[in-house]
C-alpha cells in the first residue's frame, strides 16, 4: 500500500442540470486530466472535490471561467485489489486516533489497484503510519 500527500480543489457551482458537463469540459479543454471525482448537492448548490493532473492549470482555467475553489490537503492512498483493504487501512486509522474529515475513491480492473483519497485531522501521521 503506498500513500502520498496531494492537493484537491473543491468547487462549488450552481445544482442544475449540465453542471458535471461544463465543469468537466472546460478542465478537458485545457489539457487537464480528471483522476479522481466526488460530487453531492445541497439545495441549490453542488460541490465537486477534484484530484487532476495539473493543479495549477486547473485553477487558472476555473478562474478564468467563473468558477470558485477551496485547495485542500488530502491524501491518496493505492489499495491493492484484495478483499478487506479498505477495512484494514481504516483499523490501522482508527488504532491511530485517525479522525477522516472525508473520503472517496476510484474503482479500477480486477488484479489493478484503486486509489482512495481523504483528509484527516492528522495526514502527516497518516504518510508515516501506512509507509510502516
């Protein structure tokens, strides 16, 4: 299991229809690639938690077309694909007094490994404790 320290942008826009297609779009359209996506509504409002291969330019492209973001500290985790992974990463959080302000993750082919991405109340920790 490896873990590393990232960025992810949360962006916040209008809950309607087409949001993820323009959002999506124009981060295409710059040549940034979408690695990891969590999504949800509240009212009026839909937010967006992105992990892309360039940061930076994904920002610079969300300023220039209307668009809002937070930048986070987050951590991406690879699981490999065996049964139980997930439960055991959050034992060994859990053991270590890891409290996990958010989580999500990506799927991948059987035999390949996903990755998971979150934040939590200590990420340094967390780097040194699944690095052990």
């Amino acid at each position: 299991m490896k873990a590393v320290k990232a960025r992810e942008l949360l962006v916040k826009t209008e809950n309607r229809v087409g949001a993820l297609a323009n959002l999506s779009g124009i981060i295409g359209s710059s040549g940034v690639n979408i690695r990891a996506i969590s999504a949800w509504s509240v009212g009026n409002d839909a937010f967006f938690r992105l992990i892309t291969s360039d940061n930076l330019k994904t920002k610079n492209t969300l300023k220039d077309n209307g668009y809002s973001y937070e930048e986070n500290d987050v951590i991406i985790v690879e699981l490999p694909d065996n049964v139980g992974e997930l439960g055991s990463l959050a034992a060994k959080l859990k053991s270590n007094d890891i409290n996990l302000t958010h989580i999500y993750g990506t799927t991948s082919k059987p035999g390949y490994e996903a990755i998971i991405v979150f934040s939590s109340n200590d990420n340094d920790k967390v780097i040194s404790m699944v690095a052990s």
